[in-house]
C-alpha cells in the first residue's frame, strides 16, 4: 500500500485536490500538523467535493507523532524535493512506501529531508519555473508509484 503524506500543508484547496486523488486511487492520506488550516474549512472540502468518504485520512498533530505512527507501520519515506537525487521516474517505488511532500511556501525542511530514505525530483524542462503546484506533484508522483506497481489498468 501507498501513502502520501502532506507535511504542513497551508492552501486547502491544494490538500482537498489530494484527497480527492488518493480517494480515486485508494490511497491513505496523512496530513502532518501544523497545518495552515481547519479540517473542517469550507475551501478544503470543496475542493474534495463529494469524495470526502472515499479518502482514508490519518491527521497527526505533529512531525514526532506521525514519526512514531510510522515505526509502527514500517516503509520507506520518499521525499519530493526540487532538491531531489533522481528523477521521479527512474527511482524504483514498492509497496509500503509514504510519499512525503512539503508545504506549498517551503516545501520538505532539511530535518524531514534527512529523515528520508530517498529524495526525487520532478524534473522541469524550463529552468525559470522552479516547482509545480502541490497538488499536481502529488498527483505526479503517486500515479507513476502507482504505476510501476502495476496498480493502474
């Protein structure tokens, strides 16, 4: 099983398109506090629409509790970072792995980074455009995970 984890994330709009993706895809999403916003924000479940029963969601207060949900769980943290090693693609996914992004403004910090197991890139084409939306590397990165698993049909 995949996971995406949101460290901090601030724009609901962006974390309601993620659960409206891990519901379509069956994947547990985990939202990593401080967040920048109420569950309840009318913004987030908007843009979430109707999907919100479909989503498995584990909200965590902080970065040390969700590091202890995740020691009891197991898997590989990956991290999405334009500082990333490799491009997403080349990197070889399993089950069990989380897939942690950070906030829209900061993205993954140092500390989380050197928590990872690995850090990928999305690659981009044009050197004056330094990141995609949220919303749009977790879908990004999910579906090839999902893909080189053979998950998708």
């Amino acid at each position: 099983m995949l996971r995406v984890v949101l460290v901090h994330p601030q724009i609901p709009p962006n974390t309601g398109n993620i659960a409206r993706t891990c519901a379509a895809t069956g994947t547990e999403l985990h939202l990593v506090g401080p967040l920048g916003f109420e569950i309840s924000d009318r913004y987030l479940k908007r843009a979430g629409l109707d999907y919100w029963p479909y989503v498995n969601l584990r909200v965590h207060a902080s970065l040390q509790e969700f590091q202890t949900f995740h020691q009891q769980q197991g898997g590989r943290w990956i991290g999405f970072s334009t500082s990333g090693s490799c491009s997403y693609i080349q990197f070889q996914y399993v089950e069990g792995d989380w897939l942690l992004f950070g906030s829209e403004t900061q993205g993954l910090s140092a500390d989380v980074l050197s928590l990872c197991s690995t850090v990928v890139r999305i690659p981009m084409n044009q050197p004056n455009v330094r990141s995609l939306n949220l919303s749009v590397s977790a879908a990004v990165g999910l579906f090839e995970a999902h893909r080189q698993l053979g998950h998708l049909e």
